[in-house]
C-alpha cells in the first residue's frame, strides 16, 4: 500500500524517475481496488458509476507514474503514446516497464533505487 500512496502523493508529477517496485506496486493495488469496486457493484446492481469515478481518479496518476517509469529507462514519456497501436503498442510498453532503469543519473534525474535504497 505504501507505493500506491508514494505514487498517489505524487498524483500530478511527470518529472523524474520511478522504479520498477512503485510502478507495478502501484498497477497491482489499483487493479485491485478497481476488481473489488466492481464486485461489490456487481453484487449491488449498481450502474458503475464509483467504478467509473474511481477510474477517472487513478487517469492522471497512472500516467505520471507511466511517464516517470519511462524516463527509469531512460525513454521520454511520448513513448506511452505507442500505446495507442493495437497489441503490439502495448506488447512493447510492458516490455519498456519491466525493464530495469538505467544505474546512476540520467537526464531525468537521479536514480530512485540509489535515492530510496
């Protein structure tokens, strides 16, 4: 819970690097949340409109976190926009997010594994 928090602390922030723990610590909690709001409004018969607000909250987070991922790898953040090409966008950003960041300072900033330990 603690990089859900890290990420959603840093809720408009595109500058800087992530790693690897607070980018999937971050995707697996909000899938988790999200799996469980649609549970309970599944059971409830709700419309989904808590699903859908909790997904426009958690937009612009998941993306600052996405952006600051990229630049780990040493990627600008327009690389999210390959997203957009069908299967294979997405086949090569899981690839650039499971990658491990560059060691020491790139042009984003200093390393998060050297910062945080």
């Amino acid at each position: 819970m603690y990089w859900y928090l890290e990420v959603m602390k840093k809720y408009a922030v595109f500058s800087g690097r992530a790693r690897r723990t607070e980018y999937w610590m971050f995707f697996l909690i909000n899938l988790l949340i999200a799996i469980g709001i649609s549970l309970v409004e599944g059971i409830l018969g709700s419309p989904g409109v808590v699903g859908s607000l909790y997904s426009l909250a958690v937009v612009i987070p998941g993306i600052a976190v996405s952006m600051r991922r990229l630049h780990d790898t040493g990627r600008s953040g327009w690389w999210l926009l390959i997203g957009l090409i069908p299967l294979l966008g997405a086949i090569v950003l899981l690839v650039f997010m499971v990658q491990e960041g560059n060691p020491g300072p790139n042009q984003y900033g200093a390393s998060p594994k050297e910062t945080t330990g």
